[in-house]
C-alpha cells in the first residue's frame, strides 16, 4: 500500500457526490464510479475493481463505505 492514492483528481464537473475522511477524500462521478485520492495507510483510498456504481459514499478517519446498487 502507498501512502498516497491517485495524483490526478476527478475534475468537478465530473462529481456528483463527495465525501471527506480525516486525510483522504472519495467521489462518485455521475456514472457511479468511486475515486479516492489522499493517505493511503491503511488502504482507505483503494476501491475494489468489482464495487460496481455506488449511490452512496463515507469516508472516516482510516476508511471508507459505499452503498452500491
């Protein structure tokens, strides 16, 4: 695990919600897609490649939580 996520954040026009963890940071773009950017430590920023769209996300002090459909 990195200690960082993706260099390249989600442009805004791009998302649809945002959630903000202590040092991390995730989005759903308007096609359900999860992006994660920030301190990785403890692998709170890696989305599973089979989440699928998500209608919902959190993100707390070390993770994060998304409601998919």
């Amino acid at each position: 695990m990195g200690l960082c996520g993706p260099a390249e954040k989600p442009r805004e026009s791009q998302q649809r919600f945002i959630s903000v963890g202590t040092k991390h940071s995730c989005i759903i773009d308007v096609e359900g897609e999860v992006q994660c950017w920030g301190n990785n430590t403890d692998g709170q920023t890696n989305v599973p490649t089979n989440l699928g769209q998500a209608l919902a996300i959190a993100a707390g002090e070390s993770h994060a939580c998304a409601i998919t459909t």
